[in-house]
C-alpha cells in the first residue's frame, strides 16, 4: 500500500542522517529505534501538547542523539527517530494513529499523547501492544482502578483529591497567621475543573473555612468579568480558580482591574506558565497556583536552560518538567534492561530514579509524591506543599495587593 | 421491458447486501489490526452517511445533527454499559435515539432551507450543553470511563451487521409509499402537500429511522475510545464529514454515501499517514477538486458513464449496417 511510502521514505533519509551525524560515534549501531506517537498538533488540544508534551519530545531527541544515541545495556548506543502523527484532536484519530504505529510502522517504542482523554483512548492500544505508557499528562479521580486494570501504565501525576489535599492543608497552616475562613470558588465545567472543584468542596468544609461563592464556567468562557465583580463584591480571604491557561490569564486579569485582593490567590492551569510572568511581571508575585518546583535544585535550573537553549522558549513548571521526566525513567530503565518491552514495564515498576524532579519511586505504577502548590516569588514559580516532599519554600503570605499600574 | 425486470431487480438488491455483508464478515480472520481499525472507520462513516442520505436524499434537508445522535448514543454506552446487559444497551440506545428524534423531528421538521441546517447544527451544540450541565449538576465531573470490553472484531461485525440493516430499511423505504412521499417532497413540497402526503408525518418517520441508527452507531464505537466527556461524543466534525463524504458519493442513491466513505476515508489515512502535519491544507485542496471536478458526486459520474457507453453502444449500429 501506498500507505507505507512515506515512512519508510523518512526511515530512509531518518537513517542516512543518523548515519552522517554517527559517523564519529563508531559505537552506534546500524538501524536506528523507532519511537512512535500521535498529539494533537491541530485542534483544540493543540495548545496544551505545544506547551508541555511536544517540545520536550523534541528536546530529548535531539540530545539523546547528540550524545550518540540511546544508551543500551552494555555500552551499546543507538540512534533514535521519531514518527509522528497528528490526531487533530480526535481519539478516535488517536486510536488509529496507535494502530499504524505499532502494525505499519512497527515500532520499537511508543510516547503517551497529551491530555487525559487521549491517553484514555490510547491505553486498551498500548496494553494490548505491551508497551510502557509513562503519562505525565494525565489526571483523574480513578488512577488505582486503572493501574490495576492496565499494568503498563505509569502515572506521574497523582490524584485530583491529593491535589486538593495539599492545597487545604496549606490554607489550614495559614489560619494562625490571620488567614480568614471565607473562600470563593470558581471553576472550569469539565472534567478537571469539576474533579477539582467537589474535591475542593469537601476539603474546604474538612479545614473549617465557609465557601462565600460557588461559580462554574463552560470551558472556553470569554467573559469572566461578572464572576470576579462577584467575588470583588463578597470580599472573601481566598480566592481559589480550578482553571485553565486561557481562563487563568482572564481571571487574573480581571482580578487585577476589579481591584480583587484576597489574602490568597489561587490559579490552577497556566499559572506555572513562563506567558503568565511574561503578561503579568511584578503581578505575579504572590499568585498560587499548580504546580511547582525546587528552584534550588541544580537539575531543574540546568534543565530550564537546555529547553530555552534548544526549544527557544522556557518551560511550564508543572507539566513540562513532569513530562521530561518520563523521558528521563524511559532512557534509565532501557539503559538498563534494552529494549524488550515487558523488561522495561519490569524495571519501571521496581526501581527508582534519578530525574529532573529528585527520585521517582512509584507505588503501584503511580508516582506518589510531588508538588502540587505552587507560588511566584520574585519571578520564579516555587513549589510550596506539600512540604514532606522537600524542596518547599515558606509561602509569601499574606499576598501582596496588585501594584497599581 | 423495465417492468418486466422488476420482480428480478426486487431481489436482486438486498441479496447482493447480505452476500456483500457475508463476505466481508470473515474479514477478521486475515486483516491485522491496523486494516482492522480502517475498516472501523470505513464502516462508521459508511453507516452514517448511509443513514444521512436515507433522509437527506430524497427531501433535500441538509441535516448537520449527525454528531447530536452519534453522541447521544455514545452516552447512553458510558451511562448504561456497566448497569444493562451489553445486548440490552443497544436496543435502548436506539430507543433513546428514536425518542429524541421524534421530539426533534415534530418541532423543527417545519423548517425548511438553510433554517433547518442552522437548526440541526445547534441541535448538536444544545444536547452536548444539556449533557455538561446535566453531568456537573448531578454527576459530578463530565468525563466517563467506558470500560467495556468490545473488542475491535466485536465492533466491525456490529457495524457491518448495522449497515446491512440500515441498507435493507433504506431499500424497504424507498420501495414503499413513504418513499415515493419523500420523492415528492424533494421536488416540491408544496405540491406534495396538495396531493394528499402527510408531510409533516412522512419527513418525521424517516428522520427517526435515521437517527436511530446514527445513535447506534455512537453506542457501538463508545467502547473504542475508553473515555468519552461532551466535546469528544458531540464533536461537529462527525456531522460535517459524514455530509461531505455523502455527498461525495451521491445522496441520490442507496449505495451511493458508501461510495463518497470508502475512497474518502482511505484517501484520509494516506494523507494522515504520510503528510501528518499537512493534513488539513491537503484535505482543503482535495474538497477543492471535488467539488469542481465531481459537483453530482461518483454516481452522477457513474451515471454519465453509462449514458456514454449506451450512446456509444446505441449508434454502433449504424455504421455497421
């Protein structure tokens, strides 16, 4: 079929480039390794596969080759290529592409696509191909049941409700140094908005704090406006948004003009984005929101460096780094145990690692602990809680009024 | 001469369906996965654009409620799979379809033109805002695991099985009454009217057939993805592809909407398979040449073709005398 032309037409020109750039890496072995994926280059997951999932793709590429390939057992190097597809937004697209990949393309490896639902649809595909599937974009009440159900699958981000977890218990920490217990909460209608938002619920009720507001907003809402003049109205001590990067830049835009000063402000999606001090500079100071990293860590720094060198942006500081990871416990595990599937799910499983994030240890295929609260300090996102992880700055509190500009 | 054919053309079709349908059945046992899922695709948009022309044909409404049904149904998999017997979903996914239908049908299907396109299309957008809210308010979150196990066999003999139904009801249509009806209302409905048909009661009948098997359609490929929430169910695409591809083939015929499916859909995989991240411009300049090159769809090219070929044959003759 005609279908087959174009791989193996990249494969080709995929394997004269390696050849040329191997040439001084004598090690590398003929034939290079094919990794597999499907993202969302179009449609409306675009923007989140182009922030967090596609340049770290690219940026592992192109220094696992420029290190001479990936690094098998023994010393062994091999080059790798990347075949790509794009899914335009449609699992049902993602499904096929998963199946092209692994029957056509026959590939020696496949990379998780970006957001829950794709990496829902991609599953039964992986399980049933054996491959690893590392989600770092990934995010829902029902992880342990779905471990279970597929042992393939390894999940770097833990639940909603441990999100909330760490969030409320910081806020309680916060009650001895004048934080109030009025809340007002706002939220994205969709799954991640809503998996938050009744998680939130109860947590809030659990720490004694009252909730003042209770607004949800259909994804994609352009005017935010009337939920902060409610808020502005109510004047409430916290101000806690399940959003998204889009409602998150509106909302704190708003909140800004509307005068909206809570002792705590907090954003979800999009406030660990490198745009959100780029648009709001000395205004972010003070912002909470997900996410978060050890600053101090020297990995970290080194990492943000090479995404900005070599992508030409700078990271998110939540997803990104997450999913740079994965790349990270994917070269360790195959650096140690090749590139024999069900080896590598094995090795995963049982082991730890060293990352950008400190070590990765997973308990029943998830990755338990990391940083869920996240803050601007002095222009840079630093992770507040929870605090057992380590790494964690004291939060500046209570947060500073927007400057009047 | 027609006339004395008919009994012989009567069962000449639904038998060459069942055969086609036997045929393809063992397809299974041979094809790999990866053809697996093409003839997946084939077959989904082969019976909604099937079951679009079976209305959109004869009476000329252009119907963009396609992905309102085809979520309806996807739903009805994520809400009642773990609860019914997988057997029993379909039947009520279909219910649920008809139902639906029949209250669209009754309030909208007096619309005409280009209002009952703009209606159809936020048909869609007003059950998915329905479902959001509905599923916030009292489920809790939006998103909903499908965790039944319909493997990808188990889906293509369904679909197959479907499309040779939605063929045979398509054919018992057109042979009926309610089918001459609808004839009359594609050609003018006012006219239709004074005749005596029952216009409101003829369009509605056969836009819940219609509907009835898109909804089953979304039931039958739920299971596919694992994971369904509003945008994924509802998505608009679903209605604009399944119109294209139709059209593509002719609305005018039975047969015709899986003529415009099967080469669209593979022209589609070797466009995405090789020119993944052109896709969308490529696909823009092909509907381009279709519509300048195929405006009557591949019947109308097959029907010119054989208006060549009896003229060619009829003045053969001649020079041969």
């Amino acid at each position: 079929m005609t279908t087959r032309l174009t791989p193996s037409r990249r494969a080709v020109v995929g394997g004269i480039a390696a050849t040329t750039l191997a040439a001084p890496y004598v090690r590398a072995q003929a034939g290079a390794v094919k990794i597999g994926f499907s993202i969302s280059k179009t449609g409306p997951n675009a923007g989140g596969a182009n922030v967090t999932t596609l340049p770290n793709y690219q940026l592992w590429l192109k220094e696992t080759n420029d290190a001479g390939g990936l690094k098998l057992p023994g010393g062994q190097r091999r080059m790798v290529e990347f075949v790509e597809y794009d899914d335009r937004s449609q699992s049902e697209e993602a499904v096929r592409n998963i199946e092209r990949l692994v029957n056509q393309d026959k590939v020696d490896l496949l990379f998780p696509p970006w957001g829950t639902a794709m990496n829902l649809a991609v599953a039964p595909s992986f399980n049933r191909g054996g491959f690893p599937h590392l989600a770092s974009t990934f995010f829902v009440e029902r992880q342990p049941e779905l471990v279970q159900r597929w042992n393939n699958m390894f999940l770097f981000l833990d639940r909603p409700s441990t999100a909330i977890t760490a969030l409320t218990d910081l806020l309680a920490t916060l009650k001895d140094k004048g934080l109030g217990n009025t809340v007002a909460l706002a939220s994205v209608q969709d799954q991640f908005g809503l998996e938050l938002v009744s998680a939130a619920r109860a947590g809030i009720a659990k720490a004694g704090f009252q909730v003042v507001m209770d607004r949800q907003y259909p994804p994609g809402t352009q005017d935010l406006a009337p939920i902060i003049s409610e808020a502005v109205r109510l004047k409430p001590d916290m101000f806690l948004a399940f959003s998204y990067p889009p409602d998150t830049l509106a909302l704190t835009e708003q909140a800004r003009i509307g005068g909206l000063n809570p002792k705590v402000f907090y954003t979800a999606v999009g406030t660990a984005f490198p745009l959100y001090k780029q648009r709001f500079g000395a205004n972010a100071e003070g912002v909470m929101g997900i996410g978060g990293v050890d600053v101090t860590n020297p990995k970290i720094r080194d990492y943000i460096a090479r995404h900005n060198r070599i992508v030409g942006r700078e990271p998110d500081r939540w997803a990104s780094t997450t999913t740079y990871s994965t790349l990270e416990v994917l070269s360790q595990a195959i650096e140690r145990v090749g590139l024999d599937k069900a080896a590598i799910i094995k090795d995963i499983g049982a082991n730890s690692f060293e990352t950008i994030l400190g070590t990765i240890k997973f308990d029943k295929n998830q990755r338990v602990d990391q940083w869920w609260v996240g803050q601007w300090q002095q222009g840079e996102f630093v992770a507040l809680a929870p605090t057992k992880v380590g790494g964690t700055k004291a939060p500046v509190f209570p947060k500073p009024a927007w400057p009047t500009a | 001469m027609i006339a004395r054919n008919w009994t012989l053309k009567d069962w000449a079709f639904p038998l060459v369906v069942l055969g086609g349908a036997a045929l393809l059945a063992p397809l299974p046992a041979v094809a790999g996965s990866y053809w697996m899922a093409l003839l997946v695709n084939i077959l989904m948009y082969s019976v909604l654009a099937t079951a679009w022309a079976l209305f959109s044909g004869p009476t000329h409404y252009v119907s963009l409620a396609t992905a309102a049904f085809f979520g309806l149904g996807a739903y009805t998999m994520a809400f009642l799979g773990e609860k019914l017997p997988l057997p029993l979903v379909y039947p009520a996914a279909a219910l649920i379809g008809a139902v639906v239908a029949t209250v669209v049908g009754l309030s909208t299907l007096r619309l005409s033109g280009v209002y009952f396109v703009i209606f159809t299309f936020g048909l869609a957008e007003l059950v998915r805002q329905l479902v959001t809210w509905g599923e916030a308010k009292f489920g809790g979150t939006v998103g909903r695991f499908v965790f039944i196990d319909v493997n990808q066999q188990g889906i293509f003999w369904m679909l197959l099985g479907l499309l040779a139904l939605v063929l045979l009801v398509g054919y018992a249509i057109q042979r009926s009454r309610l089918g001459w009806a609808l004839r009359a209302i594609g050609e003018d409905e006012t006219v239709a009217r004074h005749s005596g048909i029952d216009t409101t009661v003829s369009k509605v009948a056969v836009f819940v057939v219609s509907a009835t098997f898109m909804t089953v359609v979304g039931a039958v490929m739920a299971p596919r993805w694992t994971y369904i929430d509003p945008s994924i169910a509802f998505n608009p695409i679903i209605s604009f592809q399944v119109l294209i591809m139709a059209l593509l083939g002719g609305a005018a015929r039975l047969y015709g909407p899986i003529l415009g499916v099967v080469p669209l859909a593979i022209l589609f995989e070797i466009l995405q398979a090789n020119f993944p991240n052109s896709f969308s411009i490529l696909l823009g300049l092909t509907f381009l040449v279709i519509v300048y090159f195929v405006p009557n769809g591949v019947v109308g090219l097959i029907d010119q073709g054989r208006d060549k070929i009896a003229r060619a044959v009829g003045r053969r003759p001649h020079p041969a005398e």
